[in-house]
C-alpha cells in the first residue's frame, strides 16, 4: 500500500515520477502527487494553486526561494488524474513542471479522507521542502499536541503533516542542515515509515530514510539515481539496487550517494542486480494483469520447480534451505504465519507437511501471533510467507519467532524484500513479477513450495524412495495439468454471466480443498464485491445452510478424493432445499452432473496437489464476474497489494 518514487539527474523528473507512479498503481492508492524542484524564475501558470509553492510565492506568504522552487500537484483519485492536472501528454509541457529532481506518491488513505489536501507530497508553511511518507507515524497526535503549542497550525489530517512539520520545527530551532533536522526528527518518532524528501534550497540531492516500510535506492548511469518503494517504478532504468534497512537514511546527490544510521553511523551497501525484466511488468497484450497472471501459472509453476525436484532420483533440493535441512527435517513443530491469500496457502501447507513428513503444524494469522504471547521453543520452526516479503504483520512475526530463539524460514517472491533478508533461510516462489492485487500465480506457486518443503522434510525419513518418485512426477506433471484448464477459460466464463449479479455466494471443500474454498471466496469478494464465504463443507450444517435458497450460489469442491462421498452427501443437502449447486471436480466424473447447475472439470492427480488444479476455474471465475460487473480487476477499491502497515 501506497507508493513511493523519487529521482536526481539531467532529465526531467516530472515524466519519470509520473511513469514510475504508473508502475506503483498496483500497490493500491486513492490519491496521488509530485513535487519538482524547478530552476528559479517566473512562476508557470497555477503553480502557486494546489499545493504548489513558486518562487517568491511560498505557502503562507514567506519570501522567495533564491535557488529555486518547489512545485507540488497533488490529486485525489488515480494517477490518470494527476496526469492530466499536470497537462496530459508526455514529457515537457505547458503547465507541467519543469525540473531534474522530484519526489512522487500514491497514497491509501489511513489518517484522514482522501482528498487533495490529504494526498502527498506535503510540505512546511514556507514550502522550503517537501516529503511523501508510506508508513503510520504511532506517536502523531502527541507530536501534533505539542506543535500545535507551539502556535503550527496544519492543513490536513494526516500523520505526515506532523512529520513534516516536526522536521521544519527541528531545523528553525537548531539551523541544522535540512538531512541532518530530518534525522534529529525521525529519532523522536514511533512507528513505521519510508520518506523521500526534496529540497528547494537544495536542488542537488534527496533524503531517504526507512523503519519498517521498504524503500529502494536505484544506481543508474551518469549521474542518475532513483528511489522506489519497490523495484516496478525502478526496472525501466536500472538493474542496479541498494536496499536500505530498518533505522538507516540515505543521502542522494548526482554525483553518488551516502547510507548512515538514524544515528550518524557511516554504513557501506552492497549493489544488488534486479532479477526483473521489464516486459514482466507490462501487460503483454492482457486486458487485465489478473488474467495475464491466471495465464502465467504454468510457466510460474515450472519456473519454481526448476532445478529444485529430480523425479529420477526421487530427490528435492532447495538451496535456500540446505543448511538448516537438518533442523527442519528434525523440527518438533512447524508454525506457518501469513495473511490473506499467503495465509490460504499456509492451511493447505499444514495438510502437506503433517501428511508427508509426519511433523506437527499449526497456522496463524501473522497479525494475532505476537499479540498471544506464543509459547516457542529451540525445536520449532516458524516459516513466515508472503508475497511482497514486506507484509508488515509477517515481519513483525518473523521478528517474534526470532527472539523467541525459534528458526525463523521465508517463502516469498520478492528478491531481495525484508523478509528474504531478515529470515535465517527461506525459498523464493519465482513466480515472476505479481502486479494485480488480487494474488493468483503467488499462491499456486505458494503451495508448490510447501510442498516441495514437506516432500524435503519427508525425504528419507517418512517416505521410501518409490513413493518420493511418484510424488515428484505428479508435482512435475502439475504445469501441463494447469495448461489444460486453462484452455477452458471460455466455459468458465459463461458460467460467469449467469451468476455475476447473485448478491451471496458460498463456497464449500473438504480437506486439501477446504483452505481453497476460502481462497475461491476471497478472490470473488475481493474484485467482484460480491459477498463471499468460505467454509469446511462439514461445517455447513451448523449453520451456513440456513441462508441457502435459490439464489445464493454454493460453490462445490467433490474431487474424487477421500472425502468426496462427504462431500456429495453435502451437496444433496443443498440440492433438497433448491439451493444452486456449482462444482468442481474430476475430468472423467459425470456423477454430479444431475445434482448441479454447473459442473467445471479439473484433470487428475495427486490428492494432495489437487489445490494446485481446483483453484484455477475459481480464479477464473471470480475474473470474469468482476470484468462483467464493470469493477476495476487489477485495482479492486480499498485494497492494497502489500499491506505494510498493521
């Protein structure tokens, strides 16, 4: 949630943070801004409205800014808007902003309505500078008390204001250059942030600085460097990357850059390589990135099982993993933490490991699970998932079961995200860039990698080396599986108008296949806005089932598996009161077809990799009611894709 670019070089930055905004409308956003440090002169027509602060007609009536000014256009709604606020077409034109060095935002509202006073950037009464800020500042309105003593008085209702203000309140009282009162500032404040702050007195450099929001330094050529709260809005430009850490702050001029502690402490970063292309970001040829995404999972499927399964030998090998195998493979008890769609993920993990490797494990919700006091011990192992690898409640997870002296282990998908960094050792997905929010290629590739981890963890010890062939061959036959239905994407869709104005849906699985019954649901309620809910099928008669009539679909998972005769004797109950029966089953199975209004197919496999195939036609689902519902797939309201606030 929310978004962050900045740049410094020789182009002109407005372009580039708008693109780079662009890029970042994936996150999830209500409102968006930019500031450019332009070259002193004549004010352009409107600077000085919305924000903006031109020279010699700085917010508040202060005086003119000899080096420079600092023009700032700010919108409620999307990026689009702010575009056409800042004349509409690309690169330099009349009413845009004209300057080498800017800072740009998207914010999901959390203090205060959205709005253009409430967007980013914000900047002091003299507009000597300006800040964007993802993150909650915790200790705010006892800041805010204490400036408003002082006779400040603010515009808006954010916690960022506060922040800025202090920042400005810091300096006039001590005249201490702008990076070093950004400092001073930032060790009085409580809470999660990653800001970039420009200067119109200083037009050569920005200050980055970051506490539990993810910020990224790009390293380009001759003299450009860019910021990004992650790497989409960096790609196009460079490969080249420094990931700043908890509690550092990063100066960045044209001519190189310095990292030091929040405390002054000089540190050297290493440059990363950006594994990403560009291409991967872009559509390519989709009308929306959720369907460009359903369609990738093949190919995201064998790119994660690449190089880490051997059917021949019977053998799994994750590198990350190698050198605590042997703890893992010993665990007393494994704890999956996660959110959302990861936490889904999770549940089917559960399944996994205690079938396969005959381990003990429980799911949490990563949000509660420092907030029971968690009872760990040397012997357990907490693996932490995520997508981004900067949900800021897994993180906060990780951390717990790290002081706690548990072995903290990461799945994620981000190289190079806090959580890969801050975990002991971990696995990455490999599933390639996820842009649309709601997650679809993360999770499938979320449950392979479980259960590449419990066919590891059972390797030689609960399974004998035929049984880890068959299990290996099934998992590398899953990708041609997935090919296959997608191929019925059609069929899916017509299944789709006829239900996409039903008000309430229910979703009903047993098993491996109950967690996929909450991620069906999610994924419909998620973009379509359509009520949803997700339920062990068992659980229906206690009772779900009096709310289904004839218009509350329930949706079926009866894969020919141990638990289907249950499963069909729930969907005869829904059946005997005129509920609308969807399911999905095996390819081959015509045993439903009387008792339900559709029957989608899935192929055969593995019982326990049957979450893998069973999620597909959801997934699909879920995207066509929504296209057909006119809701905005990849950008559904409210929602954010990497949740980095609790």
């Amino acid at each position: 949630m929310c978004g962050i670019v900045g740049y410094i070089g020789d182009r002109e930055a407005e372009e580039i943070l708008v693109k780079g905004l662009e890029r970042l409308e994936y996150r999830g956003y209500d409102s968006a801004g930019v500031a450019v440090v332009e070259a002193g002169g004549a004010a352009p027509e409107g600077a000085a409205g919305n924000g903006a602060v031109g020279d010699g007609q700085a917010k508040g009536g202060a005086a003119a800014i000899p080096s420079g000014r600092l023009a700032v256009r700010k919108k409620k709604g999307k990026v689009g808007q702010l575009r056409e606020a800042l004349g509409g077409t690309n690169g330099p034109r009349g009413g845009g902003l004209r300057g080498s060095v800017g800072i740009g935002h998207t914010r999901w509202a959390t203090h205060g309505a959205p709005s253009d006073v409430n967007a980013h950037p914000h900047t002091p009464p003299d507009g000597r500078f300006a800040l964007v800020h993802n993150g909650i500042i915790e200790n705010y309105a006892a800041l805010k008390e204490r400036l408003q003593e002082k006779g400040r008085e603010f515009e808006s209702s954010t916690d960022t204001e506060v922040l800025v203000h202090l920042i400005d309140d810091v300096q006039q009282a001590t005249g201490l250059p702008l990076e070093e009162a950004v400092r001073q500032a930032l060790t009085q404040t409580v809470g999660a942030y990653g800001i970039v702050v420009a200067s119109a007195e200083n037009p050569d450099f920005l200050i980055a600085a970051r506490n539990g929001s993810p910020l990224i330094l790009g390293v380009g050529d001759d003299g450009e460097h860019f910021i990004g709260s992650d790497a989409a809005p960096l790609i196009e430009h460079t490969r080249q990357v420094v990931y700043l850490e908890d509690g550092e702050m990063a100066v960045v001029r044209r001519d190189g850059y310095d990292v030091k502690t929040i405390e002054g402490a000089d540190l050297e970063k290493e440059i990363h390589e950006l594994e990403w292309d560009l291409e991967e970001i872009e559509k390519g040829g989709y009308e929306h990135f959720m369907l460009k995404e359903i369609m990738e999972q093949p190919t995201a499927l064998e790119d994660c099982m690449r190089g880490r399964i051997n059917p021949d030998k019977g053998q799994v090998l994750l590198g990350g993993l190698t050198e605590v195998m042997d703890r893992l493979g010993s665990a007393d008890r494994v704890i999956l933490v996660a959110c959302g769609t990861s936490w889904h993920a999770a549940l089917v993990g559960e399944y996994l490991i205690e079938s396969l490797a005959k381990v003990p494990v429980e799911v949490e919700y990563a949000s509660e699970f420092r907030y029971r006091e968690p009872i760990l011990r040397e012997g357990d192992v907490v693996i932490a998932i995520s997508q981004s690898g900067e949900t800021a409640d897994t993180l906060a997870a990780v951390r717990e079961a790290q002081e706690r002296g548990a072995l903290a282990l990461g799945v994620c998908n981000v190289v190079g995200s806090t959580i890969a960094r801050e975990t002991d050792a971990g696995v990455y997905l490999h599933a390639g860039p996820e842009i649309g929010v709601a997650s679809t290629k993360a999770f499938t590739c979320q449950v392979c990698v479980l259960a590449m981890i419990a066919l590891a963890m059972a390797e030689g010890r609960t399974l004998a080396d035929d049984q880890m062939q068959a299990h290996l061959d099934a998992l590398a036959g899953v990708p041609d599986k997935v090919r296959t239905e997608l191929k019925r994407d059609e069929e899916v869709a017509d299944l789709a108008k006829v239900y996409r104005y039903a008000a309430n849906f229910l979703y009903l699985g047993r098993g491996y296949n109950f967690p996929v019954a909450l991620e069906g649901a999610l994924k419909l309620k998620e973009i379509s806005y359509i009520h949803a809910e997700g339920y062990p099928a068992a659980e229906m008669k206690h009772g779900p089932i009096a709310l289904i009539d004839r218009f509350m679909p329930v949706v079926f998972i009866a894969m020919k598996d141990s638990t289907y005769d249950k499963v069909v004797s729930n969907i005869e109950e829904v059946a005997a009161r005129d509920g609308a029966v969807i399911a999905i089953t095996n390819a081959d199975n015509h045993e439903l077809d009387d008792l339900c209004e559709y029957v989608m197919r899935v192929p055969e496999t593995m019982e326990y990799l049957s979450p893998l195939l069973t999620v597909v036609p959801l997934q699909l689902m879920s995207y066509h009611m929504a296209v057909m519902r006119g809701c905005d797939v990849d950008q559904p309201r409210n929602l954010a894709k990497s949740v980095t606030v609790e």
